[in-house]
C-alpha cells in the first residue's frame, strides 16, 4: 500500500536555519540519503542527531526521524519519535503524531497478515494483523479530526478500512480451516486383503433316518408318555385316598 506522507526533504529546508545547535552538515547528508533512497543511512543520521539534542531536538527532527525510521521498517521508534505529542488535544503536532502512530500500526499489520501465512505461524497472527489495522483507522480518523479535512488522513484512513475488511475475510477463513482440520475424521472402513481367503462357515449335515428307525424312535416315545401319564394317575389315587383317611 502507498502511503501518502510529507517528505523529509521538505520539512528540512525550513528547519536548518532555524536551528543553530543542530549540525547542518549532518542533516545535510541525511536528506540527501533520504533522497536518494538510502533509508537505513538517514535514519541512522537522524536518530544520532535527535539523541545528541536530547529534548532540544526540534518538532521537524523528531517528524522527519519518525518517517525516515518507518523507512526502514522500524515503527516502534517511529512512534517514539512523536509520542510526546499525543498528549496534546489538538493541533497540527497532534495530527502529525497520530499520522506517524496510524502508519506504524498499519506496518505492523502487515507484517502479522505476512507471518500468518506461514506454514508455522502463531494461531493469533490473523488476530494481531486485524487489530493492528482497527487501530491504523482508527488513528487516520483522529489526524483527520486534529486538522479538519486533512486530505492525507482522510486517503489513508479509507485505504486502511478496506485493508481491515481483508484482513478480517482471511482471519474468518483461516479460523474455519483450523476448526475443520481439528473435527475428529472417521475411519476408513478395512479393505479386504485379496491374499487372504474368507473362511467358509462349515455346514452341519443332518442325517435323515431310515423309516424303521422312524417308526422305532416313536415307538419308545409313545411308551414314554404312557408311562409318565400312569405315574401320574396313580400318585394322583394315593393322595386322594391319604386325604379321605386324615380327615
């Protein structure tokens, strides 16, 4: 995403004459190596500088060291830069200081959005990248407030609730991913091994007999039966006549 910030170059032709304790040649080489695309060299000029100045170093110097260091990707000391203005109500430092603090946290999603799609990435990066950008916008909003109708503030800010809306898509997407990985999977049903044989159950045979075994087999069960029923009547006659005796 580009962004659209005041150049370093710009801020510095005003502030070298006003600034007697501040080195000119120093400052000097850190635009022309701003200019020319040798960030890490301006940024390291700039923060020397800033620190040789202490809380002398004036508002330019901290702004233009601010830009210079997200640059080269260094958002923290972007923001410390320009804390101190934050405290501020309102006013243009303010706006400049939530402008800085807005880019740096918009760095910082990106970079979460780029380490989430690691093949290891931590399980909050979507989280990280989202809520780094909700505060990219948010920020945008309050340089935009601090200096009424900023139309840099208003672009980026735009540009950030679009990148959010995506990042937001991705962190759903990825969460849905991580819970349909996680569900218990059934188990896949045994194939069958070609090389083993199905055991046959064995069938039992049953012999059919001859008529005369027939006719023999229900000779013994009738005698059988007729023997039980006589058993029975007669214990049936005892009891009887045991009774009429007793009573």
């Amino acid at each position: 995403m580009k962004h659209c910030m005041p150049t370093a170059a710009a801020l510095w032709l005003a502030l070298v004459p006003l600034v007697a304790q501040a080195d000119a040649a120093v400052i000097g080489k850190a635009l022309a190596d701003y200019r020319a695309g040798r960030y890490p060299d301006a940024f390291a000029a700039l923060q020397a500088e800033c620190s040789r100045l202490g809380d002398a170093a004036p508002a330019e110097l901290r702004f233009d060291l601010a830009l210079a260091a997200l640059r080269v990707q260094r958002s923290g000391d972007a923001e410390d830069a320009v804390r101190g203005w934050l405290v501020e109500p309102s006013g243009p430092r303010r706006a400049d200081a939530e402008f800085i603090t807005a880019l740096a946290a918009f760095q910082r999603a990106e970079r979460a959005a780029l380490a989430a799609q690691l093949p290891d990435a931590e399980p909050t990066a979507w989280t990280m990248a989202v809520q780094a950008m909700e505060r990219a916008a948010a920020c945008f909003q309050r340089a935009e407030a601090a200096r009424a109708g900023w139309p840099e503030a208003q672009r980026n800010r735009a540009r950030a609730e679009v990148r959010l809306r995506e990042l937001q898509a991705a962190r759903d997407r990825a969460a849905a991913k991580a819970k349909q990985e996680q569900a218990p999977k059934e188990l896949p049903a045994p194939k069958p091994d070609p090389g083993k044989a199905e055991e046959a159950v064995p069938e039992l045979e049953v012999a059919t007999l001859p008529p005369h075994e027939v006719a023999a087999l229900l000779q013994r069960l009738q005698q059988k039966d007729l023997k039980k029923r006589t058993l029975r009547q007669e214990a049936q006659r005892r009891a009887v006549t045991g009774g009429a005796r007793a009573w």
